[in-house]
C-alpha cells in the first residue's frame, strides 16, 4: 500500500489497533492535566512527539487539526490554573 493511501486511512481512524484521534486527545488532555496538578505551581518542561501535542491542542480549541502545521522542535507553552487551561501558546520556533 502506499503511503499516501495509509496516511488517509490513519486521517479517517480506519486502522485496526491504532489508537482513535480521540482516545489521543483524551490521553494528551488527561496526561497534562494530571502533571500540572502534580506539579503545582512549577515550570514543567515535557518533551514528546508531535501527534500527542497535536491530540492536547486539538482537544483545546477548534482552531487546530492534526494536520496543522508543527516545527520540529518548536516550543508549545500551556498554562493551567484550576484543572483548565488559561493561555496557550503553540508552536514557537525562535
């Protein structure tokens, strides 16, 4: 099969034992909501690949997909008081 053709069935979730877009971002929110808490007050630094950063801010907001753009190595800031998310900052490559 070529790639293209498995890149859109992983864009349509229609691969067998592939975790869903949603399972994702259910697992990105949840991962990050707990950290903060356990961390409270603190600068955490988390480093991971892109699809679950995109699973975190496609949860958050309307405005990005999983094909949204994303620089490698880029710096995607999130602030959270109270179990929800306050200011979000996505993609900085300075």
């Amino acid at each position: 099969m070529n790639k293209h053709k498995i890149y859109d069935k992983i864009k349509r979730d229609d691969v067998d034992d592939l975790e869903k877009s949603f399972e994702l971002q259910e697992r990105a929110y949840n991962a990050i909501i707990n950290i903060a808490n356990k961390y409270q007050g603190k600068k955490i630094l988390i480093a991971t690949h892109s699809h679950f950063i995109k699973g975190f801010f496609t949860k958050i907001s309307n405005e990005f997909t999983f094909t949204s753009p994303l620089y490698n190595a880029s710096r995607n800031y999130i602030f959270i008081d109270n179990n929800k998310v306050t200011k979000y900052i996505f993609n900085l490559n300075d």
